[in-house]
C-alpha cells in the first residue's frame, strides 16, 4: 500500500491508473487532503460510495504521529513527532510579526557532526522519507497557535537537506502543488551546511538558499563544521555564487557567533571580503549554550560591534533572536530532554 503524503500528484495519478482506477480522481483527493483537511475517504463526498471504500485498500493516510506540544511564552511552539522504528523528529512554528515559520526536520539525527550542535551528537540515525517532512507541515498546520496560516517553511531543524535531497525536493514538489496547498516555493528556504556541489538543487528546485558559514578562515571552519575538510570556503563561496546568478536570489548566510572562536573583528572584516559580489544578507546568530557543548555565546555588546562593522561595509544584517529558551530551543534539545525525564516533561497532545 502506498502512502498519500509520499506521493507527487503524478505519482498518485500513476498509482490509481495501475490500480484500474480514473487519473483524475487524484486530484480530487489532493483538493480534500491538502486543501480542506480531509483524510477520511468516507467523507470525500463526491466521489463514488464503491469507490470511497476500495480507496481505504489502495493508499493509506498515515501521517508521523504528535507525541508531545512545548509551547515557549514568545509564542514559539515545539513538536516532537513519531516517525516508523521508534525515533522522533523536531519541528517548530515561529512566530514573528505577519509571519509564521515553520522549521522542519529533513534527517533522525545528522552526520555533518558541526561542534556546537546538539543533533550532532545522535550522529545520523536515518533519512526521513518525504510523507515524513510533508507530515510535519500537516501536523503543524492542523495545531498552529490560533490556526493561524504557516507563511514560511525553512528546512534548518535536525538534519542537513542536502544530504537527503531527492526527499527533500520530492516534499517541497508535493507541498508546492496547486491543487494541494500551493505552498510558494519562494517562501522555502533550504539551509545547508556546505555541501557545495549539491546547491545547485537548490536552485533547481526553485527556493531559497541559506548557508551556515560559521567561520571566516579554513583553520576554524575545518574545526567548527568538518564539511569544511571536503569542500572548503572558496569551494562553497564559487557554489553560493552561481546559485545567486542562476536564480538572480540573494544567498542568506547564517553565522553563529561563539565567543573567542570566530567573533573577532578580523572576523567581521573578512566575512565583508568573502561574501564579497554575492548577493546577500546575514543572519547573526549568538550561540545558544547547551550542556557541555564547550561554546559560549558572546557579550550582547559585542554581538552589536559585530552587527556594526558588517553594516559600515554596506551589509544587510540582522541578528536573530533566541526564541524559545525555556522550551529547550537548541534543536534536538527537547528530544534529548524527552528521553530523558519522560516525566518531568508534561505531554500536551
Ligand atoms: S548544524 Fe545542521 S548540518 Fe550541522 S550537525 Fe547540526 S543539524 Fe547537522
């Protein structure tokens, strides 16, 4: 049996068509899934009864399972969901102004191993299958704080996109469909940690690029992100630098500030002379501390200094806010903290 929410519209019409049935009945059940909420086949009203119950055998409506809600008191709420053999997977909705966020998990785990992170230390468990990223866009949807609409996805919670690309674009195809929730791939963002010959999918895909940098020299990055060892920072700059040509985009570059490692003002200076003609904004992103991660965030001062100096030289920057502190913010940190006091931890589902 097959699932829906792994399905393009083709695929599904493709899968109805062998199963001797009419193609454009996957469209129907596109528009009751994705765009009215539906995922009972009995109550898909204007399809035949006979064939509303040959549906229940020819595809399954599984969705990953909600085992616990977090909700921080800036409004941002966290997700921790169920996916097959046993593991969980972390979104979360961030709300900030008109928009609302919703930052998925592509990966159980990651291998990238970059040092602050705390997914890092699962180490990669699996990849998720794309009803496994679609699923968490659903799940969220259904259980927005007030219902309100998701504005933005960005592909930044456990796991690195590029390393499970072909799920990952096969999700942004199916959420993008018009005849589900033609979700505008504009509003997607996939950020990367560096792995340089694949952003080119990125483009091919149609959404945003943004990048971790994290580092203004070789010597750091190879010890802050070991990506760096295999492609290096002109390597990742030339890649950054054809995907904005190619899509006329700006590249956002993300850069977790860690206190005496990369937040030197010869640091600010070379960020100006490495992202030098691409365009771009930056993300300035103090470290969120974690137990015995060994990093520590930098004076507010001199995260503002930082923000300065990039400015001065004509950059778009913007520093972005920790939210949800008191919800275990760092991804992977609530899982990690679920695990461990069950308990302690109050299940809202
Ligand atoms: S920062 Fe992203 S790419 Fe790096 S280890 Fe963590 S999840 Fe993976």
């Amino acid at each position: 049996m097959v699932n829906f929410f792994d399905k393009t519209l083709e695929e599904l019409r493709e899968h109805l068509a062998q199963c001797g049935k009419e193609k454009f009945r996957a469209q129907q059940i596109y528009r009751w899934v994705y765009q009215k909420g539906i995922l009972d086949p009995e109550k898909m009203t204007n399809m035949s009864k006979d064939f509303r119950s040959q549906l229940l055998n020819l595809i399954e409506f599984k969705l990953p399972k909600i085992s616990h809600i977090a909700d921080s008191s800036d409004g941002t709420r966290k997700f921790l969901m169920d996916v097959d053999g046993g593991k969980t997977v972390e979104s979360v909705l961030i709300p900030n102004g008109d928009r609302l966020t919703l930052c998925v998990s592509s990966e159980v785990g990651c291998a990238m191993g970059c040092r602050f992170c705390f997914t890092s230390k699962m180490g990669l468990m699996r990849r998720l299958l794309p009803f496994e990223i679609v699923g968490q866009f659903v799940n969220a949807s259904a259980n927005s704080p007030g219902g309100r609409k998701i504005t933005n996805i960005v592909f930044m919670g456990m796991g690195e996109p590029l390393d499970n690309v072909a799920n990952v674009r096969k999700a942004i195809e199916i959420l993008h469909n018009q005849h589900g929730f033609g979700f505008p791939k504009r509003r997607i963002t996939v950020s990367t940690s560096g792995i340089a010959p694949l952003i080119r999918e990125v483009a091919e895909a149609g959404v945003r690029l943004a990048v971790s940098l994290n580092a203004t020299t070789d010597e750091i990055r190879d010890k802050v992100m070991p990506i760096n060892k295999k492609y290096p920072l002109t390597t990742l700059l030339d890649a950054c630098r054809e995907y904005a040509s190619q899509t006329g985009d700006k590249v956002t570059f993300e850069y977790v500030l860690l206190k005496g490692v990369n937040d030197s003002r010869d640091d600010a200076h070379r960020i100006v002379r490495l992202t030098k003609n691409i365009p771009n904004k930056i993300n300035l992103i103090p470290f969120n501390e974690h137990p015995d991660s060994g990093f520590h965030r930098p004076p507010a001062a001199e995260v503002l200094h930082f923000q300065r100096i990039l400015m001065d030289a004509g950059r778009h920057v913007l520093i972005r806010k920790t939210m949800g502190r008191d919800i275990f913010a760092a991804c992977g940190q609530l899982r990690s903290e679920m695990e461990k006091h069950p308990t302690r931890m109050a299940i809202q589902v």
